[in-house]
C-alpha cells in the first residue's frame, strides 16, 4: 500500500484517540485552595509570633542542672530537658526560628524575662514571680522536697527545722523566698548554681538542699549517700514565663499548653529528660 494512502487512512483514527484522551482527564484545575480553618490557624499563629517572638526567633531562656529546663545530650546528642523540648515545639507553632539561650543560673533566666531579653521561659509560676512577668496555664506540677547530705541522719522532713541545720538554696529561687521566712530553727545558705549546692553537701558545708524532686533526684545521683526525703514542703506550678506588656499573646500560650498536655508533647518531654518527681496536671 502507498505511504501516503496509508497515513491519511491513519489521521483520523489518531485524532479520535486524542480527543477521548482529553474527555478522559477533563480540563486542566487550579489547586485546591487551603480549608480556612488552616488559614485561620496560620493567621493566628502569625499574629501571636508577632507578640511572643518580636524578633522573628523565640528566645528561650534556660539554665543547665535541671531536667526541667536544659541537660546536655549524651555523647554530643541534641539536648534535651523539659524547656528545651517544649519551647522547641513552641517556635514550631509559632512558625519561627527556636533560640535556646543558656544562663549560668535561674536568676539570669528570671532576669532575662523580666527585661524583655528572653521571650519565654519554662518555669515555676509563683505568685511573686507573676508580679514581675505573665505566666500561661501550669504544664506540670512538682513536688519540693529536701536532699539530705551522706552521713547525715535527717529522716524526715520533720528534722529539718532545727538548730544547727543548714539548709542550701539557689540565691532567689522559690526555695529562697518560702524558706528563708518560714524556717525559724534552721540556717538558711544560699548557693549560685546547683552545682554550688552539691559540692556544699558534699564538703559537710551543709546538711541539705532545698529545691523541685526532679532537680534533688538529679543532685542525688551525682552524690553516692545522699537522699531525697519522703513527703514536701510546698507544689511547683511550671508553667511559660513571657514578659509584662505581651498578654495579648496569652491565648496562644493557653492552647498551646492545653494540646501539649492532650497531645502528650509535655509527657514525651518529661519522658525524654528523665525527669522525676512530676505530674501533669
């Protein structure tokens, strides 16, 4: 047959296959748009990130020692601790970049929120501290307890408050302020860093430290004869720290820790630094 013939016998076989092929796939659609409820919660996301983190980053403010707040990784791992992990998630909702910044101590943290250099902070929410800075709702709850030096023969919390017992703190920590009104036998000593308090007892400087179960467990570990006493002296509420002037952002913060919790962000947290001595409330 002809070249020719044949392929003008062939045309319209191939144009009828191309139009069914453009029946089948239809014509060409835009994108889905975005479900508004997204584009809700991206906005609202925004508008608290312009609150909570001014900067474009979330600093967080920590302090070494304490599985609440920041620990070192094990052989050069990420670090962990409950305010790291959590402020972490924090930046992610917020859609910024996450800045941990590590203080020597408590007080530089405390210090850093009160002046607006730290955008949140993980920490206990007492009444004192809440004049100075605006806290979310608690994500956990600790008990405070004492650990008692090796040697000594302190049983009970009953023992604590008499003379010639010396009680370490952190300098301005809530184991500060409660204790040193409420003690009356007692010697109260103050101490920089926890690392301070353990080489106090360690040395027979002190009897005791004072603080959260979940710091004392941690000190107990690195003092072979120290123990943490059975019972407390008061409940730590941690909650997020942010400074005066950006209440606006505290619904953000609400919901935040209210899907943590639920969503069990705040118990792999927990889980993650080790922590002890702690409940979710």
């Amino acid at each position: 047959m002809n070249d020719g013939i044949a392929l003008k016998r062939l045309l319209p076989c191939l144009a009828a296959a191309v139009l069914l092929a453009a029946c089948a796939v239809g014509p060409a659609r835009k994108d889905a748009a975005a479900p508004a409820s997204d584009v809700r919660a991206s906005g609202v996301a925004a508008e608290a990130a312009a609150i909570l983190a001014p900067t474009g980053r979330l600093r967080v403010a920590l302090y070494p020692g304490t599985p609440t707040s920041i620990l070192p990784g094990a052989n050069g791992s990420e670090a962990r601790g409950v305010g790291h992990d959590l402020g972490r998630a924090l930046a992610a909702r917020l859609g910024v970049a996450f800045e941990p910044v590590v203080h020597a101590k408590n007080a530089d943290v405390l210090a850093a929120v009160k002046s607006g250099a730290a955008d949140v902070a993980f920490t206990n929410a007492s009444p004192a501290r809440a004049k100075e800075m605006d806290f979310s709702p608690p994500y956990l709850d600790i008990e405070l307890g004492y650990l008692v030096a090796p040697g000594v023969a302190i049983a009970d919390i009953a023992g604590i408050d008499r003379p010639g017992v010396r009680v370490a703190v952190t300098a301005g920590s809530t184991s500060d302020g409660v204790l040193s009104r409420d003690l009356k036998a007692a010697t109260v000593l103050r101490a920089t860093t926890v690392g301070e308090g353990i080489r106090l007892l360690a040395s027979g400087a002190a009897e005791a430290y004072a603080t959260n179960k979940s710091t004392l467990f941690e000190m107990a570990d690195t003092l072979p004869g120290g123990r943490v006493l059975a019972g407390n002296w008061g409940l730590e509420r941690h909650a997020i720290a942010i400074p005066k002037g950006r209440e606006a952002g505290l619904p953000f913060l609400r919901d935040f820790v209210d899907q943590a919790k639920r969503g069990g962000t705040v118990a792999t947290a927990i889980s993650r630094a080790g922590l002890r001595g702690a409940v979710v409330p």
